[in-house]
C-alpha cells in the first residue's frame, strides 16, 4: 500500500498543479480534445471514490480526541503495597 499512498500523494499534486494552470473554463477550451474525453469518461469513477475516501477521513477527523487523562489506557496511581 505504500507505492499507492506515494502514488495518491504524487496525484494530488500533479492535479493541483493543472488546477492552478487554468480555471476550469480555461481547460475547456484549451485542453485537447482527447483529453477533455478522457477526464469525461473517467472523472465520475475517480470522483466517487476520492468523495468516499473523504468523508470516511472527514468522520474520523471530525472527532476530537481523547485527553490523556480521560482514555481507558490511562493508569491512575493505585494503593501502594
């Protein structure tokens, strides 16, 4: 999974870059013609799963987080013997 995480990483970046090159309108009409059908056809796949993945981190993150003190795992001194 650590070759598709740096892929992920590496993706996310390139698109930025292309996102930052030209507005989506820009894109329209500059990007050839191959391209603009490519993105057509694939972009619902990619879009659903990177809109899954998402909301799955945005649960997750959305959570705060549990004090020390507060969490099961948390030692409080005991009776010494």
């Amino acid at each position: 999974m650590d070759n598709a995480s740096d892929r992920l990483l590496n993706a996310v970046e390139e698109f930025e870059r292309v996102a930052e090159a030209a507005t989506a309108d820009e894109a329209a009409t500059s990007f050839d013609q191959s391209t603009l059908q490519v993105f057509w056809q694939r972009w619902p796949n990619v879009s659903s799963w990177a809109g899954a993945l998402w909301r799955k981190l945005n649960e997750d993150l959305a959570e705060p987080a549990t004090p020390l003190e507060d969490s099961e795992h948390h030692e409080i001194g005991g009776e010494g013997g």
